[in-house]
C-alpha cells in the first residue's frame, strides 16, 4: 500500500535506477537494478490494489456481470466515521491489542529470563517453547474450540474442577480472554526468543563489571540488557502489532465476533462487511482507515526506534 | 477427485444406488437394473470392477469419444469437466460419495468443492462478479445466493422448456410446493432460479427415554399434556424444561439451543418470533416465499415482536448455559451426548441422533404461540451460473437434473455418508421410505416424516425474509440477540435496536 | 550465543523460581499440542468424551480418513508444499537483491521507500482481497498455484526485502570495499563476501516466509479453488454442517503443524541469531 508520501519515495527511486549520472554512477545503477525486480512486483501487487480501494471508497460497488462502480461522494466515509458499532469495535481492537502485545512482552520477558538462568538443556527447552509459533493461526483458533468446548474441552474440565462454571467461549468477557490467550499462546515465543538472545549477547564482561560496581541483576537487565535489545523488540512488536490488526484467522474460526460482539475486532468487522455483506464500498472505507491507522503505529513505532533506524 | 470415486465405490456398493437417469416412462420402480445396464453399456464397462472405477472419471473424459449428436440426451456433453460448489452438507456429502454413476451416465466429471456457507457466499459473489465460472453448478442459498445474486443464476426455463434436454422426472410439480418457490424463485411467478435440492426444517427433538419415564410426573405436577406434538405451545415447553431441568438427572438441562452468536440464533428465535405473531417486515411472510427488493418496514418493535423476545430471552435463561456457544452443530452434539433432553434443531440431524442414542430420540413439530405454530425452513436449491457457457453450461444443466431427481434424492437418503430428506414427493411416496418412518428404521432420517410433514404445510412454515440484504440483516438481528442473552441488553432494548438498524439497511437498498 | 554468567548470581531458592516458570511455561505451551496430537490417534467417542481421556486405545482411523476417504489430502498437501515453497523461494531471492540495494544505495527518499515497502505488508487483507482477486482473474490466475504464489508474495515479499536489509545494513560495507581492492566486482563482493556472511539472514527470512505462507487461511479461501486448496483450507472444511470431527481435524492440524515445527527447529540456532543480528551486535 502506499501514501502520498511513499509516492514521492517511488519516484525519488527512479534516478537511482538510472544510474544517476556524475554521482557515483555504475555502482548506484548495480544497487538500482538489485531493488527493480522486487519493488516493481510489489508495486503491482499493493499500488493497484491500493488505488481501487480509494476509488471503491467513494463508490457503491456492484459485482454481477463484472464489477460496476456508481459515484457515491463520502457516503461511505461519512458511514465509516459516524457508525457507533464501528468506534466500539475499534475500541475492542485496542483493547485486544494492548492485551496480547502486553502480555506477550511480559511473558516473553519473563520466559527468557527464566530460560537464561538455566545452565544445562537451554536448547531443548527453547525449542520445545518456540513450537506455537510455528502453527497456523486458524489451526490455534480451532485447537483453541476443541479445548475450550464446554462439552468435553480439555481446559473447560479443568476450570470446572476449579469451581468454574461458565462458558469460555459462551461468556463476553471470558471470550475475549480465550482469544486474546490463543494469540498470545501462538506469540510469546517470538518475543522470548528475541529477548534471550539479547540476553546471551550482551557481554558477560559487561554484567561481571555491573555485579562489580553492586548494581542488581535487575537493574543489569533493565540499564544493560534491555537497552541492547530494544530495537529489535520494537521491530517484533511492530510486525505483531501490524499483524494483529490485519489477521483475523483465530477470532474467525473461534467466536467470529460473538458472543454480543465482544470479539468484533476491526478486522472481523471488515471481513464481515465485505464478504458476507459485500458492502464493497464500505469495506474500502474501513480497509483503507485501518491502513491509515496501522501505518500511524509503525510510524510511532519507528520515531521510537529513533536515529536506530533499521535500514540506515 | 479420482480417490473420491475409489471412496465411492468402495463405501456404497453400485447396484443399490443405481445409475439415476430418468426412467423410461411408466417404468418407475424398475430404474434401477435397467438403467444400470444401459450405463453399463455406454459407459467404460467397468461397472462390475468397483476397484478399477478409481481411474475412470480421468480417462473418461479424455477417452469416451461424444456420441452422435441427439442420440442420447444424457451423453451430448460427455467429457465436459463442471464444478458444483457447495455448503459442507450431509446431501453433497452423500452425492459426493457416490458421483460415478453420474460420470457412467454423462460422460461428465463434476467436481465438488465444499465449503462452509459464509465461505461458499464469499467464492459464489466473486465468482460471478469475475464475469467467468469457475462454478458452474451453485449451491444457492435462499437467502445468501438467490436473493441477493438472481440476475447471476440462469433462469432453468431455458433447459426445462427444451426438449433437446432429458425431461425433469415427474416434472417440477413433484417437488414439494412451498419448497420451489422458496427455495427456486424469487420475487416473481414464473422464472426458476434452482431446484430444491436439500430441505433441512426445524422440529422439537427430544429424548423419548425421559418422556417415557417423567410422563405422567411431570403432567400431573404442570397440570397439562406434555406429550411433544403440535398441540403443545411454547409455555409448556418452558414449563417442561424447567421441570426437567430439577427432576431429571439423566441430563444436564431440560433444554438446549442453537444460540451462538450466528445465523443460527436468528434460527431459533425465529420460530418463537412467528409464533408470537411478530415478524420481520410489514409484509410478513409473503417476503418469505417469493422474496422481494423492498420488503417495507421492519417490525421486531410490535408488541407481540418484543413479546417473543421477552420469552426467548426467559428461556435461554432456563436452558443449558452452553447454549450461547452453540451453533446448530453445537446443539445436536449436545443432544446426542446427552447434556440436554430437548431441542428445537435442523431434521436432518436424525441420522446422526439414531446413530448416537438408537432408539431414544424422537421428533414433533415445533410447540405453537398465540398466533400458529412455525417450522424454520432452511432448505436449499441448486442453479447454475450465467457465466457458465457451451457444454459447461448444459453440462450443468444435466447435472442439476440429476443430482435433484427422485433417484438420486432416495439414494441420498440411504447414504451412508448420511444425506438429507427427499425433496421430492414421490419419494416419500415410496413403499420403502414409509416404512422407515417407524423404527426399525434403515433409514432413521425419515423418523421425523411426521413432524416435517405437519412443518411444511403452509401455515406450519417458517420462512424468513427473502431480500438481497438479508445478510446484513441477519447479522443485526443475531447480534442484538446475542448481547441481549448475554444481559447487554434488554429484549424491548435488543428489538428497537435491531429495528432501527434493519430499516436503514434497507433504505440503503442492494446493489448487486 | 555466549553462555551468560547471569546464573552465577541467582541463589538457590530463585533457581527454584526459574525451574518453576520454566515448567510452568512449557506446560502453557505444549498441553495444546500433544493433547491435539493424542487427538489425532483417538477414535470418535475418546475424542469427544466427556471426561477428557488421557488413556485410550491409539487408532491410526483418522488419517487413514484423510488420505482414503471421501477428502483425499494428497493434493492439498501437494498445493500447500509447492505455493508456499515457490514462494518463500521467490520472496528470498528477490528480497535478498532488493535488500541488499536498498541497504547499500545512498538514493534520496530511501527511508520513505523503505516504509513503503514495510507499508505494503500492512494491507488489510479482507480489503485488498477484491482487487486482487479482479486482477488475477484478468490475467486467469485464480485458482491456479502461480496465482496463489503471488498472493503470497503480497505479503512476503516486503517482509523479506525489510528483514533482508536490516541484515545487509549490519554488515560493514568495509568488508565489500576490502574485497574490491582485492579486485572482486561490486556483485562478486556481494556474492563471495556478503552473502556467506548473512547465512543467519538467509535462512531466518526464508523460513519465516514458509511459515506465513504455509500457514496462510485467508488468502487461500479466496484465491484458491478446487485446483490449488491448500492445508489450512482442509481443515477449515472440516466443520461441516453435521458437526466437527474432531479427530481428523486433530490428524490434519498434526500434519499441519509438524512440517513447520520440523523447519523451525532445524534452524533455530539460525533463528535466534538471525532475527537479533541487527539489534543485538548492531549499534
């Protein structure tokens, strides 16, 4: 996808790619020719797209006999920023942001620390904690109803022998937990990983000279460790954070937006609209106001990573 | 696909399930063996070898060459490949399981793709706008795919006035009235959009064990009948939960329902709905039947509309807790692995119940209201794209013939791969299939004759709305019932809301 | 990976704490999937029972369903092994190219083609979908495996020109100078001297693109059709009308998952280094 500030980045590409004479010439036009095949398939698959989705955003959108555009002004953006469902769901999409990504980090943290401190079998065990991550997400959405099934779900016996007597996926606030837990299920070990590797890279030359000068192992971790590590936890929180608000695949399998909409997220609300309403127009307006806020993120997100900048 | 015929083959032995073309007229009873023969003959004469059919509908269509033109009505397309997309039911199921005898007769390979509905409505709605089938045949939803996309189904009038096509067997006046035209047209008369082709409706389903035992307590202490049937109303059916719920120990709860936040909690208040007398629209169940673009004004806030809520709402309080996490399935494994004792559910899922707990659960129509009693009809059509051209287009035609005629539609039934009902009268008709409405039934799905017999007769039917944006609609309305089950909201809360939301969504109208 | 020194520090009773929340952890994380694995080896009734059954009699009746019955999962793993092999192949190499020219190109404005390119990663799937899809149908790409191979790409591709290039920015461009001095080429400095150096690189963003790729649900339910579905689209189909069999879709999750587990495992020596290099050694 693009803005009208990545347009002038594309275009800003172009004297690059022809060698930009007078400057440093062919090696410039080697680096230009590198980039050309990559960014000019990406360029078909998002600049395309992205440009009838605006176009589509002021449209309503038939689809038989081929796809008919009628001029429909800002009726779908007026839609959009006036719908109360559509600001509550936005609202549950930050909540449930907030949740999995705090939890995330907060588990993940603890995990590796945890894991750090362990002398023999490291490796194992990280790699016995990594295994989430590699499942599809619609198959933790569907694992997630097999153990939750108020019949015979493994994790509802067990909440029943603790005095639980709801329904998981049958109670607004329990629902909410259950799949804000199935993506952090699937997550937490991304960030894990990530901080124990920060923690074994740091020098342990470093952390002896801290222990010398009597600082704690916290405020080590805190001063020493997690500084070295922060840029590539804000990347894996930005790719999470961008992931969160683009997939769907879990909610989808498990509670689809119930029970009374206390799982509707803004991507559920955007599936929704476009392939079971096929309000096309509609869907365009919510797609391209959460582009809008998705990159307003990673724009925080980068301004946090500062003058690291990863591509610098 | 070529492992499915192997499955086929394998799991329903041929000479049963016969080869379904139209019986020579007059001949009805005798279709199986001479139809078979005649396959036989002009297919790949593999017949006798079940084990070699797994490599047939491939060579088939490269080898067979097509038979002169006009010499047989069913062969003019042989070697023509056609998609059937379809909703993951237990009748595609069963024509799946058993799709060689088609190939043996036509000459045609039918794929089938089976996906869950919302996904089939998402593939159909881009297949037809991409202006090229890549489905020919088109499971089409009342609701989801007729109503919203009729311009994009083919009017069958072109293939059933043309008698260079096979006739219908019987003709369209053998499908069960209400069905055609609510499963087949749309807002007018004439034009056919698809023919019936399952017809899953709503009925109580309970446990005849606990009936049989509780009986007599449970009358004397509710000082009525409580005999499941069309006499009872839905108070006694409260009143017989609740008993059931403090008395048996058998079962968890007395009741259960299909009260996900889904299409199916729209189901099962409907029937409360109607019952009570409110409705969806001003015009009522007309805009069932037919269908309409504007079906005027939306009227859950009415006084007996906002009374049916009031009693859905008490009686999910009284019925299994679960039942906010269930969907139909979700209910039926619940019935069959007995946490409840009673259910209002889709007929089809008889099979399964038999399978599960033989003998112990019966079926009736739903309890009526104040107003009459109503029978949600869920039953389903097929029809062919617009976009599908030359021999896909009549290879489709051939199919949808076929996979609706009253052969196929008894052999569905008999399918272990567990089909539907016949939508067909002179199925039912059949002295074998009366039979099994009693146990021992072989085939337990028609256990529920009685009950979905009494459910479409035309004042026992539960239509709803057929508009183009009866999706939005749906969701509307299942989302207000959902939060007002979860306590967000009150019934006359949940009502007005729905209202206010349904009328601005049909003034939006539909563009298709 | 050093072996830290942090442990020398804690005492006993927090090592008791660690071994704690380490078991702890692994429960959390593996009561899913060995329970979805018992699953995939229990019959009907253990499957369901009401009573979770931890012991019962192992039967291999789910997949040999999958593989002889009415849903034959040769083809869809067939589909799911070439889309998101081609693509995570594709995706790395053009990523690699890009990423090395986008870290080492000093052009005006590279930032913003950098967050462009991140940017396209972040399209909301269910409204790009209809674009693309009246693209691909122009150019018959729908339900074919090139089709869903670009699909994939839609999201990989930036993925991997982004990972790539952190990489390459990390590696001192003293290295490649040293190199031409030598007399190497520019691409020959790249090809001889950078590229065996982003060995972890390589391999982190060229399993991560198999994993989005093979794990992908929503893409595939749209630009697959009958030709070229995909794993997680079987499974999805197996919530049928009549109930979920819960059984077979333990067996299709099992299959689902060990392959990717079996590849993450492999290189995760790769991985821990691979996704930190920039952060951790960097700066």
């Amino acid at each position: 996808m693009t803005t009208v500030v990545d347009e002038r980045a594309e275009k800003s590409e172009s004297p690059a790619e022809s060698g930009a004479p007078g400057r440093r010439g062919p090696t410039l036009s080697l680096y230009g020719w590198l980039m050309t095949p990559g960014v000019a398939v990406l360029a078909v698959l998002s600049i395309i797209p992205f440009l009838a989705l605006v176009t589509m955003s002021f449209s309503r959108v038939g689809l038989l006999g081929g796809v008919s555009l009628e001029w429909a002004g800002l009726d779908n953006w007026s839609r959009v920023l006036s719908d109360p469902d559509m600001w509550a769901s936005w609202g549950r999409t930050a909540v449930y942001l907030a949740a999995t990504l705090g939890l995330e980090m907060l588990l993940g943290i603890g995990i590796a620390i945890a894991l750090h401190s362990v002398v023999r079998g490291r490796g194992l065990l990280l790699s016995l904690i990594l295994l989430p991550m590699f499942v599809a997400p619609v198959i933790v959405g569907l694992l997630g109803r097999y153990l939750t099934d108020s019949t015979f779900g493994l994790y509802t016996s067990l909440l029943r022998s603790v005095g639980y007597d709801g329904d998981i996926l049958g109670g607004t606030t329990s629902a909410f937990i259950a799949v804000v837990l199935m993506d952090v299920w699937e997550w937490t070990p991304l960030i894990a990983l990530i901080v124990l590797a920060g923690l074994s890279g740091v020098n342990p030359s470093v952390l002896e000279a801290a222990a010398m000068d009597g600082a704690g192992y916290w405020r080590t971790l805190l001063h020493i460790v997690m500084p070295s590590i922060r840029g590539i936890l804000l990347v894996a929180l930005l790719i999470r954070a961008m992931d969160a608000v683009r997939y769907f695949d879990i909610i989808y399998v498990t509670t689809n937006g119930g029970p009374a909409d206390a799982t509707k997220t803004i991507p559920i609300r955007l599936f929704e609209t476009a392939f079971r309403f096929f309000d096309l127009g509609y869907a365009a307006a919510i797609g391209l106001m959460m582009l809008v806020v998705t990159i307003l993120i990673a724009q925080a997100f980068v301004r946090l990573l500062g003058t690291k900048g990863q591509t610098s | 696909m070529a492992a499915l015929a192997d499955f086929s083959a394998k799991e329903a032995p041929l000479p049963r399930s016969g080869p379904f073309r139209p019986a020579p007229r007059g001949t009805r009873r005798s279709y199986s063996r001479r139809g078979f023969l005649r396959a036989g003959a002009l297919g790949a004469g593999a017949l006798a070898a079940p084990s070699l059919l797994a490599g047939c509908g491939d060579d088939g269509t490269a080898a067979v060459p097509p038979l002169e033109p006009g010499d047989d009505k069913w062969r003019r397309f042989a070697g023509t490949t056609i998609n059937f997309i379809s909703e993951n039911t237990a009748p595609t199921a069963a024509i799946a399981a058993n799709l060689q005898p088609f190939t043996q007769l036509t000459g045609i390979n039918v794929q089938i793709v089976n996906l869950e509905l919302s996904a089939l409505v998402q593939r159909v709605a881009l297949d037809l706008a991409s202006g090229d089938a890549a489905y020919q045949v088109i499971y089409a939803d009342p609701y989801q795919v007729l109503a919203p996309y009729s311009a994009g189904l083919v009017d069958l009038r072109e293939f059933l006035e043309d008698d260079s096509y096979p006739p219908v067997e019987g003709g369209l006046d053998d499908f069960i009235a209400v069905q055609l035209d609510a499963a087949g047209r749309f807002s007018e008369d004439a034009p056919v959009y698809a023919l019936p082709y399952d017809c899953p409706t709503m009925i109580w389903q309970y446990r005849q064990d606990l009936f049989d035992r509780y009986g007599n307590q449970m009358a004397d202490a509710l000082g009525h009948d409580v005999t499941p049937g069309p006499d009872r109303t839905w108070e006694e059916y409260y009143a017989i939960a609740d008993w059931l719920n403090q008395n048996a120990d058998e079962v968890a709860y007395g009741s259960g329902h299909q009260a996900k936040q889904h299409d199916s909690l729209m189901n099962d208040f409907s029937n409360v709905l109607w019952a009570a007398g409110g409705d969806y629209f001003e015009a009522g169940q007309e805009v069932g039947l037919l269908g309409m673009e504007d079906p005027g004004e939306c009227v859950l806030d009415s006084e007996e509309s906002m009374a049916a809520a009031d009693f859905y709402a008490s009686l999910l309080e009284i019925a299994h807790p679960a039942s906010s996490t269930w969907d139909w399935d979700g209910v039926g494994a619940a019935l069959r692995a007995g946490e409840i004792a009673m259910c209002p559910n889709w007929h089809e899922f008889a099979a399964s119940n038999e399978e599960a707990l033989p003998g112990k659960i019966s079926y009736a129509p739903l309890p009526r209201g104040p107003a009459r009693a109503a029978n949600m009809y869920g039953g389903c059509g097929i029809g062919i794209s617009t976009n599908a051209e030359g021999a896909e287009r009549g290879a489709a035609w051939l199919f949808v013939n076929w996979a609706t005629s009253p052969e196929v539609q008894l052999s569905n039934l008999k399918s272990s791969a567990g089909g539907g009902t016949p939508t067909r009268r002179s199925v039912y008709a059949l002295e074998q299939v009366q039979q099994a409405e009693t146990r021992p039934s072989d085939l337990p799905n028609m256990l529920t004759a009685d009950a979905v017999f009494t459910a479409w007769e035309p004042q026992n039917i539960g239509l709803r709305p057929k508009i183009p944006m009866w999706n939005e609609c749906d969701t509307t309305i299942f989302t207000e019932l959902s939060k007002m089950i979860a306590g967000e909201s009150s019934p006359s809360e949940a009502m007005t809301s729905a209202k206010s939301s349904i009328d601005s969504i049909v003034q939006r109208g539909w563009v298709a | 990976m050093s072996t830290g020194s942090a442990h020398q520090r804690s005492g006993p009773a927090s090592q008791l704490v660690v071994y704690a929340v380490v078991a702890v952890a692994l429960l959390w994380t593996l009561v899913p999937l060995v329970w979805m694995l018992m699953g995939s080896f229990k019959n009907s009734a253990d499957v369901t029972a009401k009573n979770p059954a931890f012991f019962f009699e192992p039967t291999l009746a789910n997949y040999r369903g999958l593989f002889g019955g009415a849903n034959d999962l040769v083809p869809y793993l067939w589909h799911s092994v070439v889309a998101a092999g081609v693509s995570a192949v594709l995706s790395l190499v053009l990523g690699t190219l890009a990423g090395y020219g986008l870290a080492r190109s000093a052009m005006r404005g590279k930032h913003h083609l950098s967050f462009w390119i991140i940017s396209t990663r972040m399209a909301p799937i269910a409204a790009v979908v209809l674009p693309l899809f009246l693209m691909f149908r122009l150019v018959g790409l729908i339900d074919t495996l090139p089709g869903l191979i670009l699909a994939y790409m839609s999201f990989n591709l930036p993925f991997a020109i982004w990972l790539m290039s952190a990489f390459f920015a990390d590696i001192p461009p003293s290295l490649e100078e040293s190199a031409m001095v030598a007399g190497c080429s520019r691409w020959q400095a790249f090809w001889h001297v950078v590229l065996p150096l982003s060995k972890a690189g390589l391999v982190t963003t060229g399993v991560l693109c198999l994993v989005f790729a093979w794990n992908d649900y929503a893409f595939a339910t749209v630009f697959a059709g009958p030709n070229s579905q995909t794993l997680p689209i079987a499974a999805s189909q197996l919530v049928t009308q009549t109930g979920i069999d819960w059984g077979q879709l333990s067996a299709i999750g099992t299959i689902v998952v060990l392959p990717m587990i079996l590849a993450g495992l492999a290189v995760r020596r790769w991985l821990v280094t691979g996704l930190t290099l920039g952060a951790v050694t960097g700066e």
